[in-house]
C-alpha cells in the first residue's frame, strides 16, 4: 500500500531503510517531542526491529515518508479499543533536514484520509507537547481542530507540559454506522 499526492509518498518499510531512519531518528530534537517509547540515543537495531513490528501490521498502519527519493520520517496511526474502536491516535516526526518544508501536513492528510476511506475511523486525533507550536501548526493546516489542552498531563525530561489535544471527525461517519 502506497500513498502519494505527488510530492511526497508514504510507503511499506524495507529492510534496507533501517541505516537512514537511524540516522534521521537519533536526534535530541526530534526525540524532545516524542513520547518515551522510542529509545534515545536510537540506533540501527531499534529500527530493524521497529520495521520488523511494522511489516507485521494487517492493515497496514505505519508508513515511512519519503520526499523525493529520500527518507524524511514516518507517520502512523493508533487504533483504539473497545468503545473507542473506531477512533485512531496519529503519531509522526521529520527528520530535521527536511524541517519547513511542507511534508508533515502532507503526510498527516494523506494518512487521515486513508484512515477515513480504507479504515473507516470516524475520528483521529493527536497530542502535543504544548511547546511544539510547529507540530500544532501542522495539524491545523491539515484541518484538524484544537479539542481542548490537558494542564500538566505530560512529563518528558523530567518536566511537566500541557498537552495540545487536536482532532478531526469523518463526516461522512453515518455510511461506517
């Protein structure tokens, strides 16, 4: 499964990406904004497995972004459980020399579409450090809506941050019911 809208393109991980997503992942300033599941420093066996655990998903969920012919950073979805099984959480990061360009909105309306279309959620959403005020900017170029902030409900590097909740609802939800 490949997304595309011409400028960059979402794609299945190979095996052979695991070097530069190493190299792009092993970043203080991408990982300040990530949640502490994804190790730090990141080498290139986290990435071989973390590509293993991604090629195991049925539907697929995680996509590595590239632009170009170049790697630029991966975006996936969640999917939630039980009452909220129709709901996603969307997660990504770019590589810092690809910053300012444009590629994060594009993959996150690339993926949010996929996510209505061939998953049929009816809602995905995102948290973000409330610092992040480039990745709040991504979300609403892509049309999502700020739900609300969470006061001190995340703690990263030893330190309490407001959580920027944004969401965007399928309309056409009432053909998934």
């Amino acid at each position: 499964m490949e997304l595309t809208d011409q400028i960059i393109k979402l794609r299945p991980f190979k095996e052979t990406d695991s070097k530069r997503l190493a190299e792009l992942c092993n970043n203080r300033k991408i990982w300040d904004n990530l949640t502490d599941l994804i190790p730090f420093p990141y080498n290139e066996n986290h990435a071989t497995e973390f590509i293993a655990r991604c090629q195991l998903e049925a539907p697929q969920t995680t996509f590595l972004i590239e632009f170009g012919d170049e790697i630029a950073g991966i975006i996936g979805l969640i999917q939630q459980t039980n009452i909220y099984r129709l709901t996603a959480e969307v997660g990504y990061w770019i590589g810092e020399p690809f910053w300012g360009r444009g590629i994060a909105t594009r993959a996150v309306r690339l993926i949010t579409g996929y996510g209505f279309q061939k998953l049929h959620l009816i809602r995905i959403y995102a948290g973000v450090f409330d610092y992040n005020k480039a990745s709040q900017r991504v979300l609403e170029k892509a049309s999502y809506k700020l739900d609300c902030v969470l006061e001190k409900s995340i703690i990263k590097n030893r330190n309490l941050y407001n959580e920027y909740r944004y969401g965007i609802v399928n309309e056409d939800f009432t053909s998934i019911l």
